[in-house]
C-alpha cells in the first residue's frame, strides 16, 4: 500500500483522529446541543444556498426554459433556512420525525434487495442491515419528539468517533509502512 508522504507525517493525522474521537464523545455528552447546533448550521446552509441558487437564476439562467423552477428551489431553500434558523427545536423536531420514517423506508428496501439477491452468499447479513435500519427507525418514531434531543447528535458524534477512528487506523498503518521501508518518523 502507499502512502506517500504519511510514512513521514502520520502523526499529524493520528492527532487528527484523536481529536476527531474526542470531539466525537464530548458530543455524546451533549446530544441535545450537538443536535441543534448540527440543524442550526444545516439552517444556515440552506439559507445560503438557497440564495446563491436564486442569485444563479436570476444573473447567470436568463435564456434557460427551467430558470423560473430553478428560482423557485432557490426561494423553497431560503425559506427553509430561515424557519430553521429561526426555529431550531421545531426543526429538530421534525427532521427527527422525517429521519426516523426515512430509515424505515430505507430499511424495508434494503431487506427486498437482499430477497431479490438470495444467490449472493452475504444476503443475510443484508437482510439483518435492513432489519436493524427498521428498529433504529421505529426506536425513533417510538420515541418521538423526545427522540429529537439525541438522534440526530448521536448520529453527528458517532460519525465523528468512525472518522476519528478511520484517521487513527490510516495513521498508524503509514507508520508501520514507513518503518518497513525505513522512512525517519
């Protein structure tokens, strides 16, 4: 495998995966403001985005036939951001509910795509990954709107930890890379 220059620097992203699973648990400690801080931030994108694209329809899409709905996304987005950024815990609340049927859903067809592909030797543990997309699913919608204080932080510093944790693993194998092939650390 090659790594490049991570054989010489891979303490700097050991450290990155450090802080990253650190970061990671602080948020587990602090589900209901990762959570509004994380659809706060999300409000604001929108916002932005959503402001940019009208800019884009207006000055830069005079002669396309679709420059009025591409507008009116743009509009759609601003006006979400706004709500959001006025509301965080409303919005919390609802994207909660949103994520919790969507995993439902997601649950569901990935059970019929492991049904669908039975030849394949892993279909089970395909099927077990919808299932368990299905109970995470329900376990939110059950909970909710209590759900809405710690799903969507959990999510944000579970993903922060396997980051943190993906960073460490890559650091410490360029480490041994450049120790097999005398790379100074």
């Amino acid at each position: 495998m090659e790594y490049g220059e991570l054989k010489k620097n891979w303490a700097w992203l050991l450290g990155l995966g450090i802080i990253f699973v650190t970061l990671g648990f602080a948020g587990l400690l602090l589900l209901p403001l990762v959570t509004i801080t994380s659809v706060a931030i999300f409000g604001a994108f929108m916002l932005v985005a959503g402001a940019l694209q009208i800019v884009q329809g207006i000055a830069k899409a005079r002669d396309w036939k679709s420059r009025g709905l591409h507008i009116l996304m743009g509009v759609i987005y601003v006006i979400g951001g706004i709500a959001t950024l006025e509301n965080p815990v409303l919005a919390t609340t609802i994207l909660t509910l949103v994520l919790g049927f969507s995993l439902i859903a997601i649950g569901a067809i990935r059970i019929g795509v492991a049904f669908q592909n039975r030849d394949i030797s892993q279909w089970a543990l395909m099927t077990l990954s919808g299932v368990l997309t299905i109970f995470l699913g329900v376990l939110i919608v059950l909970q909710w709107p209590w759900s809405s204080l710690w799903a969507i932080g959990l999510f944000v510093s579970v993903d922060l930890i396997m980051s943190g944790a993906n960073f460490i693993a890559i650091a410490l194998a360029a480490k041994a890379e450049g120790e097999k092939s005398g790379v100074p650390a």
